[in-house]
C-alpha cells in the first residue's frame, strides 16, 4: 500500500481549523444545508461556504443538490474514525 502523502497532508491541513472541525462533526450525523450551518455555528455564510468548498476539495465532504438548496455530508468514512479518536 503506497500512501500519497500529499493528499493525505492535504486533508489534515483541511481539518486543522476549529470551525471546519465543528462542521464535519456536525455533517457526520446530519446532512444539513449552508443556512443551518451559519446559524448553528454562528457564522457568516460567505465564511460557511468558503470552509465547505476547502472540504469538498479536499474530498472530506460532498454535495447534493435539493432544489435551490445544496445539502453537505462527510463522505471520507475515515474522517468518522478521526473524529472519534480525537474526541476521546
């Protein structure tokens, strides 16, 4: 098994920030839409958006689109596991 640890760097740099720790904690048990992430976290949207494309980017979460909304969840099941070890 070769890791590539450009793209694994990457997604750690992605997770290195306390609000984008906040939203993938959250997106792991509930897809959920730009607007409930601003106001759960209470942050701008401009600010939501910039961190979620970072995490698509990155392959840590993906989108579906639902109408006019677009709806975010962690797509990486690795990420889970992170969060789970971090948060012990």
């Amino acid at each position: 098994m070769t890791i590539d640890y450009v793209k694994e760097s990457g997604i750690l740099k992605a997770l290195a920030h306390p609000v984008r720790l906040r939203i993938v904690e959250g997106l792991i048990n509930h897809e959920c839409n730009v607007d409930k992430i601003t106001r759960a976290l209470k942050i701008p949207q401009s600010t939501a958006s910039q961190h979620l494309a970072l995490l698509k980017n990155r392959g840590i979460v993906n989108l579906r689109k639902e109408g006019v909304k677009t709806c975010y969840r962690v797509v990486d099941p690795r990420i889970v596991e992170l969060l789970k070890i971090i948060s012990r």
